[in-house]
C-alpha cells in the first residue's frame, strides 16, 4: 500500500507541475478513468458498430448511428480526428468525413479497431480560460482483411475535455475534443500504471476477453469464420446499449484472440458455427452466458459462464442492465407462444427471414427491410406486422409461393419497400400459410376483430389472439406458422 501512495503522490506532483489548478491524486485517478470509460464505450464501441457490423451498410442508412455516436463520445460534429486513409499521413477531417472514407477503402469489408492501454500515458493541462482536459496517448490499431491502408498503427493523441464542479469535487461532461497523430509521447507525460491494471480486471470488455480466451482454449478446431449472434437480456431478444456493448466487444475480442471471420448474420446455407449468449443479474453481479453452436445440427459444442462483473459498473457507465420495455415485451412475448403453441403439426413448413437473418434482427430509422419466406410446398402466404405500439398491420393478404419455387427463399413484395420508421422499439412479424386460399379478411366492426383502411395501410382492430384466429382461416387447410422479433431504433441522438 505504500509504494503505491508514494507513487500516487509522485504522479500527483509531476502532473500538477507547471499549471494552477490542482487536483488531488484521487482525483486525478477519477479523470483519467472517466476518460478511458469514454474512449473505450462511447469512442471505441461505437467506431467498431459503425465499421463492423453495419459495414455492409450504404453510407446514408447509417447516419442515426453516426449522429449517437458523435453525439456521445465528441464534443460536436466539427471536432477533428486523424484520418489514417487521407494524405499526407496525419491529415484530420470531421468524423463524419472519417466514417465515410472507412467504407469507401474497406469496400464493405469489417475492420477491427484496438486501443493498446498497455502503453497508455496522461497529460493533464488547462486551456488559456482555464479549464481542463486531459490528454491521453495510446497506440490505435486497425485490422482489415487485406491490403496495407487497412492494416495501420499508430500513436495518437486525444484530447479529452471535462467540466469540474469545485463545491461537489465532481468530474462530468467528458468528451473528445480532437484525436491526432504524433511521433512520440511528451517528455511531461506520466504512466497511471494502476489505473490501467485495475481497468482491465473490471470492465465489460475484460469479461469478455476471458471468455474468449476460454472459448478459444477449449476448442479442438479453428474454423475460418464464425457467426456472432447478438447477447440479450435473458433471451428477451431486444437490442439496446448493453446489447450494442457486448456485441462490439465480443466482435472486436473474437477477432483478435481466434483470428477469424466474423459475420453478424447467419446466411440460409450457413455451415460455419455460431457464438449466442444472453445475460443475466445474480447476487449484484452480471453474469454472461456464452454458446457455441453448430449451425447445421444445433448441438452445443461449448458453454461458458462469467460473473466476475459487479452491477455497479454498469451503475457507473450509466447503462441500464434491462432493456426499458422488458415487461410489456414479455408480455407480448408470452402471448405469441400461447397462440402459436396451439397449432396442430402440419406436413407444410413456413420459414420467415428478413436480410438481416433471423435472430436479433434490427432495423435503425430509414434503413429497409427485405423480406423472404421459403417453404416445402406451393403455399398461400399472410403477413401481419406489429409495430412497438401494438397497432397490427396486414403487410400482405395472399402472397403465393408458386410450384417450382419450394424449399428456396422466395422475396415477399419485392416492388415494395417496407422502411423502418416510428414508432420505434420491439415489433413482430408473423406468417401464416396455407395449401388453400385463406377465408376473405372481415372489414365490417365486430367484436371478435375485423380490419380497417388507413390511408394505404390496413389496420386490424382487435386483440393478437382474434387476430390469430382470423389469420388461420382456410376451408380444409392446417396452417404453417413463423414470427420474428424485430428491434427497430430511432439512433442514439438524445443521449
């Protein structure tokens, strides 16, 4: 405990030298964490979900996720960083500029980014008013999969911003105020050793690198790629800012330990395995539950477990554990599982997908959705939409799969186009198919449900289970049935 004061003091001293306002050494451990919190939540996480996951992405349907993530991680959309892609070497542009340079060069390919905070030193200064920032120096790694412009490291600086309230001794409002390159690290620069090791044993980022580790350790061979489905709160499917969290860095860890492909969806022929997990709260800790699945035969092949991380540090990033409409998703949930339950076995087969494959789909604003279904058997095919907001929608009364087109993934619509716009939050699709042609949908108010005419769309007034009901009607025909839970999300803009 005494060497570890007297080098606290020492780095006290050696970073308060030279400028007026002074912290305390707790304080400056304080700084520097909520700093390192930024770059690797709101910067790093965000950077990898933007050039990872969505690379596949046209540069416009990503600009919800642009605008949260600048919103989150930088002071304001003029501030600028280093473009590694531009010349001369060093030259900064927007982030904006940066994220579309980044899709531009990868060619839709994903990068891997790396922040080494083994190496990590700290400036604190003051700007000419006086206020604070703290500038970090760390090395910034990019991985691609081929070619020298996506392969890069280098030192960077970044300038990371910071209100100080004197009377409550409390640090807030961090943000980035400018990312740039440098040759090497200021003589005046210091190394906040434990702050770093106690970072790495107690952040989501670290649980998730030990699960790797375990995963990679027990495996008795290293396929070429591997599918990532994303982690939910117990199963409950809905994609939030835990969700986005786990699904980077577990993207970023696999691809650094195992050295593999990874891919966010799974292809109707995927034969390569797949790594699920949810998590869960026991005993004021968080614990993490992780899979690892063929995809051909759904046998487990792996199942590891951690819960070396309290709750109190999602408290401290201020990131909510459950999703915030958990309990009426579940209600939902549960009745779709009671009405579909109840379904007698039928020798046709329906099989609903989105592009965006089956589990964890998601949708931002403005982004489209493709539809598909394939089933074993020419087949009539109804589609009922419902939204966050419980209004039920018939997205298609009698599509047809036609003879010649069985056992393969057939387009729904495609003349149309069906955008994701609010009402944002968990939404259903659910299929329904039939040999015969359905009975004709009531439109005349009744109490057991009947459909209405807004504007193009045709609304349906009554409870999910009428609905049901009324979606089965076929004169001597056992219906088929399929759904899909779907996250649709406006963007992070009012963080």
């Amino acid at each position: 405990m005494r060497t570890i004061s007297l080098y606290l003091v020492f780095f006290w001293l050696f970073l308060n030298s030279g400028r007026a306002q002074s912290f305390s050494p707790e304080e400056e451990k304080s700084i520097i964490e909520n700093a390192r919190k930024l770059l690797n939540t709101e910067y790093l996480q965000n950077l990898e979900i933007l050039t990872h996951y969505e690379v596949n992405q046209p540069f416009d349907a990503l600009r919800p996720q642009l605008q949260g993530f600048i919103k989150s991680a930088f002071r304001d959309a003029d501030v600028q960083i280093f473009n590694e892609f531009r010349e001369p070497l060093g030259k900064l542009t927007t982030v904006e500029e940066y994220i579309k340079d980044y899709h531009i060069f990868a060619k839709r390919k994903p990068i891997v980014n790396t922040l080494d905070w083994s190496k990590a030193r700290f400036q604190l200064k003051q700007t000419s008013d006086k206020k604070p920032f703290l500038n970090v120096y760390i090395l910034k790694k990019m991985q691609g999969s081929t070619g020298k412009i996506l392969n890069q490291e280098h030192l960077v600086e970044c300038r990371v911003q910071f209100d100080y309230n004197e009377k409550l001794k409390s640090f807030y409002g961090f943000k980035i105020a400018g990312i740039t390159k440098v040759q090497d690290y200021p003589k005046e620069s210091a190394t906040d050793v434990q702050t770093v090791v106690a970072a790495k044993k107690n952040d989501l980022f670290a649980v998730l690198d030990t699960l790797t580790a375990q995963l990679k350790a027990n495996s008795s061979t290293s396929p070429e790629e591997l599918v990532l489905e994303r982690f939910t709160y117990k199963k409950c499917g809905i994609n939030d800012a835990l969700s986005d969290q786990v699904f980077a860095a577990l993207n970023s860890c696999i691809q650094r330990r195992m050295n593999v492909s990874v891919q966010s969806v799974a292809g109707d022929k995927n034969v390569f395995p797949i790594i699920r997990g949810w998590y869960e709260d026991a005993e004021n800790q968080l614990v993490m539950h992780m899979e690892l699945v063929d995809s051909r035969t759904g046998k487990v092949f792996q199942q590891l477990s951690n819960a070396e991380l309290p709750l109190r540090w999602l408290e401290e990033q201020q990131i909510p554990l459950k999703p915030q409409n958990y309990q009426n998703v579940k209600v939902v949930q549960d009745t779709i599982r009671q009405i579909t339950s109840v379904t007698p076995q039928s020798a046709l087969k329906l099989e609903i997908r989105t592009d965006r494959g089956r589990t964890g789909v998601e949708y931002w604003a403005g982004q489209s959705m493709i539809l598909e279904a394939k089933a074993n058997r020419p087949c009539h095919v109804r589609l009922l939409y419902r939204l966050a907001d419980g209004t039920k929608t018939l997205l298609e009364n009698d599509f047809v799969i036609k003879p010649g087109q069985e056992n393969q993934l057939v387009r729904i619509a495609p003349e149309a186009s069906f955008i994701c716009s609010a009402p944002y939050g968990t939404e259903y699709l659910l299929a329904y198919a039939s040999e015969e042609p359905f009975c004709a949908l009531p439109t005349v108010p009744n109490r057991e449900g009947y459909f209405r005419q807004e504007g193009d769309y045709q609304i349906f007034v009554g409870s999910l289970s009428a609905f049901n009901t009324l979606m089965k009607c076929a004169k001597n025909s056992v219906i088929a049935e399929d759904h899909l839970q779907i996250t649709t999300r406006e963007g992070k803009t009012d963080k």
